[in-house]
C-alpha cells in the first residue's frame, strides 16, 4: 500500500506538469511554428502548419482529458501498471517539451512525443476503464 | 562495545521473474531511457564528434637561397632585377643588377630549428636611377614533424612601392602558415616538395611572378610574411647601392589538424559516460523503488538462507 501512496502523487503532479507545458506551448507556439518553416515563407504555408500544430495540441488536451477523468473516477488511480506507464510517459514527455520549447525544435518533433507520450497512456486509461466498467474487474 | 563503523559493504538482493512478464518489459524500458538519452544530450549539445583541433609546432624552415628581385626606377617601365636563376637573369639583358647579398640564419634558442633570418641585399644603381619600388620573392623549405610529416617548398613574397624615390627599404615581419584545409594527423605530405619557381624552363613566362603567385595560391598550404608595414626610407645618396634589409621570423605556429579515429572516440566516449553517470544513478534509484516495494511483481531471492527441514 505505501508504494501506491507515493505512485498517486506522482502521477499526478507528472500530468499536471505535462498539461501547463502542453498549455504553454499553445501561447508560445510562434517560434516552434517558424523553425519548420523555409527562411521565406507564405502567410499560407505559416497557417498551414499552425494549425497543425493547434490540431496537435488540441488532441493532446483531449487525451489529457480522458485520462484525468479516468483518474480522478478511481478507475485507474489504485492501478500500479498503468500509474508507472502514466509517470514514465508523462516524465519524458515533460522533458522533451521543455526542450521543445527552449531548443525551438521543428513540427514534427511534436508528432514523435504525442504519439509516445501522450497516446499510449491513454489508450491504457481507456483499457482500464473497459476492463473495470465493462469487464468488471476490480480497480486495484 | 561498538563505538563506530569500521567497515560495511552492500548485500545483493536479486529479483527473479520470467521473461515474459511486465517487469521484463519495464526493465527493457528502462535500459532503453538510461542508455540513449545520453547520448542524444551529448550530441545534441553540440561538439560531440571532435571534427578540427589544433596543436603547436616550430617548424623547420630553412632558406633555400634562391631569390628574385625586381625594382622599378622610372615611370614608363623602366625596371632593374635580379635572380638567382641564370636563365632569368640571361633575359635581362641590361637590366641587370647584381647586388651583393648577405644572409644569416640564426637560431636563438639552440633548439636545432632556424628561428630568424637576416637578409641583406645591396643593389648597385646608376647616378641617375631611383627605385620607385621593389618586388622581392625569398624561397623556403618548410616542414613539420609532430603529428602529419609536412615536407613543402614555400616562398615569401614582398611588394612595395612608394611614389617618392628610396634608399633603403627595411622589412621585418614572420613567416606564417596558411592552411586552407586541416591537415591529417598522420603519413607524410610531400605534394608540395616542389619548386616554387620553374627552374630549367628558358621560357619567360615561368618568371612571371603573377603566374609564379596563381600557382603557389592554388595549394592547400601555403606561407606569407605577415609584415605590419615596410619602412621606405628616402635621400639616397648619389652613388649609394639601393639597400633592402630584410629580417623574417620563423615563429611557433598552431596548426589546426582533423584529429584521428581514436582521438575523436577518447572524446565522445568521456562525454557519453559523463552524462550515462547521471542517468544510471536516477534509473538506479528508481528500479530499486519499484521492485523492492513490489510495484511491479517479481521473485526477490532471499538474504538469509532458509533452513530446510
């Protein structure tokens, strides 16, 4: 038990974190957006890729979603596979935001750390949540 | 009575498990985030693979006696020269002027290597002529030992001109190198162990000195006297020779080279390492909070042995 009283902090101070850097980057995405451009750009070309990004990190906050929810219902709080996947996703991808924020990485690195870091906790929530709602297992 | 710790060393707890289970998983994950991500930091922050360095070395320069001199006495072309090749000076005619030369080469330190020399060039003239302006050429040998053996033959090149007639004109300055690629750190360079000048050719196209310079140019190595200013000095008197001092310097150079294979992997290899330290300690710390608290189920192998019955 004392382990999951030490697991459950960290969860959620690693989600929290990753949810104000994912916030962040939505106020700060100008630079990031301007490193995957060529030196001359079009306006077109620039909103093209700012809505990809914006589409990015909207789906990133939908999946934050559905993983608080999960969460924060107990459906996965007490369950120690997904809480060590949840930090260790969330860690890194706190990490490499940072970077990508600081270091101006291009676009695509985007895609590499949502993919990795924020799909693949959530399609874990929502095993979870179909194996304690649906399959009835017990939430621990 | 134990009063303080003399001794302790750490007792192994091993943890069991089959290979296909979560823990198995979470150790490959592990591994995974402890042995890459230092060596994307060291890459990423740049000087990862050590491309140029640079090391020291007098080189062993030594002058090769061979000269060209040619000085301009009027404004409608009018020059008097010399050299020290015989069929230069045969297409002279009456321009010649032989000067009477001295030269020293002086080592300071007694190291073996040649560190300065002097050179004294007297051009007699006629009453009537001045010298508007000189172009002297001085060839070296020049060569390196420390890492890549260098064996070249280079020049130095000095021009000036004034519009005032002189007496003297007083150079002082170094020969340095100048590389326009790095050199290896090993085998021997003796491409350009070649003349400077073409001697053995009668032509006169092979003492023009601008196809003399576009062809030293056009190598990799090449050396220049870097002299801040020559001094001009005017009033020569009526039957005085022309005099040129010249005083060139062989200093300590620093030579930039691409470094070897092993060089290159004893400096990536510290870098990798000293981030890898920091990762193994944190993923260190936490495997051992997830499997001594069971996070993950395993078999721990126990400290005491059990006594069986």
């Amino acid at each position: 038990m004392s382990v999951i009283n030490s697991l459950v902090p960290a969860r959620f101070l690693t989600l929290t974190a990753h949810l104000v850097i994912v916030i962040t980057i939505f106020w700060s995405r100008d630079n990031n957006v301007r490193a995957c451009l060529p030196l001359d750009f079009t306006e077109d070309q620039y909103r093209n890729e700012d809505n990809r990004l914006v589409i990015g990190l909207s789906v990133t906050l939908g999946l934050f979603a559905l993983e608080l929810l999960g969460f924060f219902s107990g459906v996965s709080m007490f369950n120690t596979n997904q809480g060590l996947l949840s930090v260790a996703a969330h860690c890194s991808a706190s990490v490499s935001l940072s970077f990508f924020i600081f270091e101006q990485w291009e676009c695509w690195y985007y895609w590499v750390i949502f993919s990795l870091c924020s799909v693949v906790p959530a399609v874990g929530e929502l095993v979870q949540m179909f194996a304690v709602l649906c399959l009835k297992k017990k939430a621990m | 009575m134990a009063f303080y710790e003399v001794y302790s060393h750490p007792a192994l707890i091993r943890y069991k498990t089959n290979v296909c289970t979560r823990a198995t998983l979470f150790v490959l994950m592990v591994f995974c985030l402890t042995y890459i991500p230092p060596l994307l930091v060291a890459y990423k922050s740049q000087g990862f693979w050590l491309k140029r360095s640079t090391y020291e070395e007098q080189p062993v320069v030594q002058f090769q006696y061979q000269m060209l001199m040619i000085g301009a006495t009027g404004t409608a072309g009018e020059f008097v020269a010399w050299s020290t090749f015989p069929d230069f000076n045969r297409l002279l005619g009456s321009n010649l002027r032989i000067p009477a030369v001295s030269v020293k080469e002086e080592d300071s330190n007694q190291d073996g290597k040649s560190d300065r020399l002097r050179l004294q060039l007297s051009v007699p003239l006629k009453a009537e002529e001045q010298i508007y302006s000189i172009q002297l050429l001085l060839t070296f040998s020049y060569q390196l030992f420390r890492m890549s053996t260098v064996v070249m033959q280079s020049m130095a090149f000095i021009q000036h001109s004034s519009s005032v007639p002189g007496s003297q004109l007083f150079i002082n300055g170094d020969l340095r190198l100048h590389q326009q690629i790095p050199l290896p750190h090993r085998g021997l360079h003796a491409a350009y162990n070649v003349s400077v000048v073409e001697t053995g050719s009668p032509f006169a196209t092979s003492y023009d000195l601008a196809s003399i310079i576009r062809a030293y140019q056009a190598r990799n190595l090449t050396t220049y006297l870097s002299c801040p200013t020559p001094v001009w000095i005017i009033g020569r008197a009526v039957n005085a020779p022309f005099q040129i001092n010249a005083e060139v310097r062989y200093p300590l150079e620093t030579i930039s080279y691409r470094p070897g294979f092993w060089e290159m992997i004893k400096f990536a290899w510290i870098q990798y390492v000293s981030v890898l330290l920091v990762f193994l300690w944190l993923f260190n710390h936490i495997q051992t909070f997830v499997f001594q608290n069971q996070v993950l189920p395993t078999v721990p192998k126990p400290l005491l042995k059990t006594h069986t019955q």
